[in-house]
C-alpha cells in the first residue's frame, strides 16, 4: 500500500470526525456559558469551558505522542532486525 493511499484513506477517515468536532464546537459552548446578567458568573463557565478543553486536548496529545513514539520504537527495532541480518556474512 502506498503513501498516497494511506493518505487518502486517513484523510477520508477523519472527515466525518472533523465535522462532528465542528458542530460540537457550536453547540457545547452556549450550553456551558449560559447569559447571566452577573459577570463573575460568565467568568466562572468561561473558565471551566476552556480548562476542561485543555485537558481533554492534552490527554489526546499525549496519547498521540505515546502512539507515535511505540510505532517509531517498534519501526526502529525491526529496521535495526533487518540490517543486521543482512550486514552479517
């Protein structure tokens, strides 16, 4: 399978998810942040609606980041595997 086919076929994989992410994305902050005449109110969802964001984003981060370092692990050891059986006479 070739780069442009993995590429194709990720790309066709993650478009329904970005659209999902996009509609959440306008319907989840009015549900957090409702309209109170008080500020510190608004203050208070405002910053539990972007902290809560972050974390999220970070777990995601660091599960890519761990995904992608276990497949470059692995991909190096059997790149190492394969040159050293070939290097041997």
């Amino acid at each position: 399978m070739g780069h442009t086919t993995v590429l194709i076929k990720t790309v066709a994989t993650l478009h329904p998810c970005v659209q999902i992410g996009c509609a959440l994305g306008f319907v989840i902050p009015p549900e957090i942040v409702t309209n109170d005449e008080d500020v510190d109110v608004i203050g208070f969802q405002l910053r539990l609606m972007l902290y809560s964001g972050a974390v999220v984003m970070t777990i995601l981060f660091m599960l890519v980041l761990l995904r992608t370092l276990h497949y470059c692990a692995s991909h190096h050891s059997s790149l190492s595997t394969r040159l050293s059986a070939c290097c041997y006479i």
